[in-house]
C-alpha cells in the first residue's frame, strides 16, 4: 500500500546518499589541489586540466549537495520567528516555503538553464585555455541536475510537513529528524 513515510524516505535516501557520495569529491579536491602546488614549487609545472579539475570537482560538490544540504537544514535560514513556533506552525512555514519559494525557484533554474546547457551539449563544448578540459558541456549538465535535486528533497519536506499538519505525530518537523542513516 502507498505511504507517505515510505516515499519521503525513499526520497531522502537519494538526497543522503549523493550527498555522501559527491562528499567525496572534497578529499579529491585536496588532493589534486596538492599535486597542483608540488607540481608549481616542486617542478615549476603547471598543468591548466589539473587546475579546471579542482574547479569542476568545486562546482559539482556544491550543485549536487544542495538536497542533501536541504535535508539536513543547511542552507542559511533567516530565522525570526520559525523557533517560537510549535511543530505545526514550523510545518506550516516548511510547506509554504516549499511549495511557494523552493520549487519555483528550482523550475526556474532548470528553465533558464535548459538552453544554455543544451547548446554546450549540442556542442561537446569544451575549454577555452589550451590544454583544459574538453568537458565543460558535462559540467553545465549539472545545473539542470541541480534543480531536479533540489524538488526531490522539497518533495519530501512538503509531505513530512503536510503529515505535521495533519496530525501525524510520528511525522517530524525537518529539523528535528534524525540526522544519521
């Protein structure tokens, strides 16, 4: 039978496990970033791809993170009044936030990107420094991901809310689910 817990769970399993995935990519940044200083003042060597490396590694941690950061209510959050409130006012906020600001925001990131992303496809575009990445085209491919990203979480959190509001108390507000898998 359908559930609501089974599906936000099931779409915070993705959220978690990219983040813990693309997590992987900040020890990798490190490490090229490391080469690339031996390389300089070991070698006086550079190397243009080992550098976009470190910058394509930077941009895909931060794209794909951003709903496993939602998850875990990462993102900066003005907070003014969302603490005073009780778990059905939080829930209240967290749907409408979701629902009014979250998801339309990431529509429209995946709607401007769409063409720009398509044309750097359409081209296999590649960089413009001599002997850089020839995969800029997959990196712009990310922005779009990003968004899809971002309305998989929003999903969950607007159906952990509306279960909040409808007197679900096995249902948590966000911050205050279970942090570890």
């Amino acid at each position: 039978m359908f559930s609501l817990d089974k599906l936000t769970s099931r779409l915070d399993a993705v959220s978690e496990w990219i983040g813990r995935t693309i997590a992987w990519l900040t020890l990798g940044m490190v490490l090229v970033t490391l080469l690339i200083v031996a390389l300089r003042y070991l070698f006086n060597s550079g190397s243009i791809a080992l550098q976009e490396t470190v910058i394509y590694m930077h941009a895909a941690v931060f794209m794909l993170a951003m709903g496993y950061t939602l998850r875990h209510d990462g993102h900066v959050r003005v907070d003014l009044i969302y603490n005073r409130l009780g778990p059905k006012g939080q829930a209240l906020v967290d749907l409408l936030g979701t629902l009014l600001l979250l998801i339309p925001f990431a529509l429209f990131i995946i709607w401007v990107s769409w063409g720009y992303v398509a044309n750097s496809w359409a081209l296999l575009e590649g960089s413009r420094e001599t002997g850089g990445l020839p995969l800029v085209w997959l990196l712009k491919g990310v922005i779009p991901l990003m968004g899809v990203l971002l309305i998989t979480q929003g999903v969950s959190q607007a159906l952990r809310a509306w279960q909040v509001l409808r007197n679900h108390p096995e249902s948590a507000p966000l911050h205050e689910m279970d942090r570890e898998l």
